[in-house]
C-alpha cells in the first residue's frame, strides 16, 4: 500500500462509491482511511458503510479539515451551497478534487481557503466497472504531487490523462459523453441482427464481442484505426458494401457533430457557474 493518507468523500452517489470501491480494490487504501459525508440521504451512507466499512464521522467540519484529500462527488448544482457550508473547513494544505462536470477550478478556489490545491477530473460511467477514461487538470495551487496523487486514486478505476482546464469541454464531449454514443451504436447493431433473423442474444453476444475484439486490436497493436478497417476491406466486398452505406448516411460526420455539440453544451453549463471575473 502506497501511503495511509485520509481520503473524504464529500458527496456519496454513485461517482463516489465507484471510486472508493476501486481504491479498496486496488489496495490503495483501507477503508477506515475513508470517510464519507451526504449532504441529504443519510441511508446512502447506511449503505456504504455495511458494504465498504468505511466510516461516516460525526464531526463532519473535523473530518473534512484533517482530511489530506477531499473528493468533492456532489451534483454540480450541490457545489455552491456545499462550498458554503463546508467550504471553511478546508485548509490550504490538502488536494481537493472535484468531479463535478462544468464546475471549474477557479469557482471551486475562490469558496475555500487560499492557496489550497484544486484538481478538476471528468471520469465517465464506466468507472463502475473499473475501466473510466478519466481527465484531469490542475487549478492554480496544485503541483506535480497533488497531480500524481490524483493520477493514483482515479487509475484505481481505470485510465487517465492530464489535459489543460481549456479542453475538459473537449473531454467531456468525447469520453464524458462516449459511453452512451457506443451504447447507441450496441443497440443499432443489435437490431440490424435481429432484423437479420438472429436471435436476440445471439445479436448481444457477437455485438459485444465485435465491440471488444476491435478495442483490444487498436489497443495492442497500436495501429491506426483507419489501417485496421482498411485491412479488412475487401474491394467490392461485404465490409465495403456495409461502409459505403455508413458514408451515404453521413456516419463519421455525424459522430464528429455529436461531440461537438456535447462539447458545447458542456460550454453553456459551465457558464452557470462561472466566477464573476470570468465572465
């Protein structure tokens, strides 16, 4: 186990228990190192602490001050009055992270006590099963030890890149967004099967492992994509028939406009809760 750093959830939804079920997984922690504070459903932490053992402290303004990281896992419309209520309980000695989507760095600085150090991450739905593309950028304050910090407990859940706060839009249209663009095209392949006259498991079990099969190809061989179709299409075959009528229907095209327009959409929500100087 690398340290025995005291980690707090601020929030406790599912983002949360993604990530501390992932730290106790990966033996990056123990669960009386974690605590676990819900702004409203005191169940939810029923829940967690029968399932995790980790620990709900009475004196929440206590725990969040001696904690060495908090995890700031609220809905973005929570931050506000969270950071209200807690905010000065924070001292200028932790990491703070946030994953609350379109909440900038500098909103979240400007509510707790100078100098303390603020990450940004942007995980997505597939935290849940360990495997999340998550982002992260630094705020103002935080160094390359707040940043590797941040790097360890969320490659608990999966992998991770550090990008400038400018792109975390970019981000969230991409990967923050991607998972449900492939759920999307699992259900249209599904039914293009099923259409065809397989069953429907049948259609489930070879989607999913076509989807997983051309993963694992880009993954290990490290060719590019466009390399790898082009391998397998033959002239005047089956694939290129099948690509030909994705191109009439403006396929690529249409996925380039999906994330560009999740991108800025993830621009307008940010907006909200942008400081008063960055206006």
């Amino acid at each position: 186990m690398e340290d025995q750093k005291q980690i707090l959830f601020l929030g406790a939804g599912s983002m949360a228990e993604a990530i501390l079920s992932g730290l106790l997984s990966n033996t990056q922690t123990t669960a009386d190192r974690i605590h676990v504070i819900n702004l409203k459903n005191t169940e939810r932490i029923r829940r967690l602490e029968e399932k995790y053992r980790v620990l709900s402290p009475r004196n929440k303004r206590e725990a969040i001050h001696n904690a060495d990281t908090v995890i700031l896992a609220m809905k973005p419309n929570d931050m506000g009055s969270a950071l209200q209520q807690w905010g000065s309980c924070f001292s200028s000695g932790q990491c703070v992270i946030s994953v609350a989507a379109g909440i900038s760095t500098r909103f979240i600085e400007e509510r707790i006590p100078a100098r303390t150090a603020v990450i940004r991450a942007m995980p997505n739905t597939s935290s849940m099963v360990g495997a999340s593309a998550t982002a992260l950028c630094r705020g103002q304050d935080a160094d390359d030890s707040d940043l590797q910090e941040a790097i360890r407990i969320f490659s608990s859940i999966g992998t991770t890149v550090v990008v400038e706060e400018k792109d975390m839009d970019a981000v969230t249209g991409l990967s923050g967004s991607g998972p449900a663009y492939i759920y999307y095209l699992v259900e249209a392949l599904e039914q293009a099967g099923i259409s065809a006259g397989l069953t429907p498991p049948v259609a489930r079990r070879l989607t999913l492992q076509t989807l997983m099969g051309a993963a694992r190809m880009l993954a290990e061989t490290g060719e590019e994509p466009a390399e790898l179709r082009r391998k397998v299409t033959s002239p005047g075959g089956t694939t290129m028939a099948g690509l030909e009528t994705l191109a009439q229907h403006h396929f690529q095209e249409s996925l380039i406009l999906a994330v560009q327009r999740a991108r800025q959409r993830s621009k307008e929500l940010g907006s909200t809760f942008a400081s008063p100087a960055a206006r």
